[in-house]
C-alpha cells in the first residue's frame, strides 16, 4: 500500500455584509458623535462590566461597522491587538476610532488606557490605518483622548 501524505491546511474565508449603503450610513463628526454611538452600544452594561469596542470607517468618516472585541470585569480588560487589526483588515477600514466605558464613572484615563491608545495608534501606523481617537464613556459623560490632544 502507498503512503499519500494528507495534507489539511485551515483556509480563512472572509465576507462582507452590509446592512445599509454607505450614504446611508452614520458619519462621525466629533468625540459626541462617538459617545452617542457609544452609549447605545453599551447601555446594557455602561455601569456594571468594562467591554472595549472600535467603530471601522471608511475613507470619509462613515460607519463600516461597530466591533466588540473585548469583555471584562468591573475594573478593566484585555485587548488582544491582533483581533483588532484584524477586525480593521476584513473590513477594508482605513481609519478608527477606539471607545470603551468604566463602569465606576470615572473619566480619567488610567495609565493602562494611555498605553493601550499608543500601542493602537503605532500598530495602526504600520497597517497604513489611523486610530483617529478613543474615548473613555459613561452614563455621565465621556472623555476624548484627540480632544485632549493626547492622540
């Protein structure tokens, strides 16, 4: 009998389902803009556990899509870069924006946010994608790291 090696390779499919036409589709115009989005996505959890999300856009400011990618406890959470850029990638995104909320109501970013935003923002860079600003929400209000000139 001959030995036929079998060789069975992992292929990744990658498709698009849009819901709505991009004129249809809501622009971003400011950090508001951001946090209203924000606050519908997160109005189920705003106050009781930290979950991180990016807003894809395409090359002027509309909505591709809203990406949760990350669910935490009360007091933080992980984010693996990698399923962020590859969220970005298959949605053919050139630009971002990056929110997540803390539930104890607090608006300052904590030094593990800061970091995390720089770390979005050069890896981003290598991708030829901009990370255009993250921003911290609450059920009182938000906090914009571009608004702060921080990004």
């Amino acid at each position: 009998m001959e030995f036929k090696p079998r060789y069975d390779i992992a292929e990744v499919t990658i498709s698009y389902k849009f819901g709505k036409y991009f004129a249809d589709c809501e622009k971003i115009t400011s950090s508001n803009s951001v946090y209203e989005i924000g606050q519908e996505v997160s109005k189920e959890y705003i106050e009781h556990h930290e979950r991180f999300n990016i807003i894809l856009l395409n090359n002027s400011n509309h909505v591709l899509g809203v990406a949760e990618l990350s669910k935490g406890g009360i007091t933080g959470t992980l984010v693996d870069m990698r399923i962020v850029y590859q969220n970005l990638i298959k949605a053919n995104a050139v630009a971002f924006i990056a929110f997540h909320n803390h539930p104890s109501g607090n608006l300052n970013p904590s030094e593990a946010d800061k970091q995390l935003t720089k770390k979005l923002k050069e890896g981003a860079q290598l991708l030829d994608i901009k990370l255009l600003d993250h921003v911290i929400i609450t059920t009182k209000g938000y906090f914009s790291f571009a608004d702060e000139g921080i990004i």
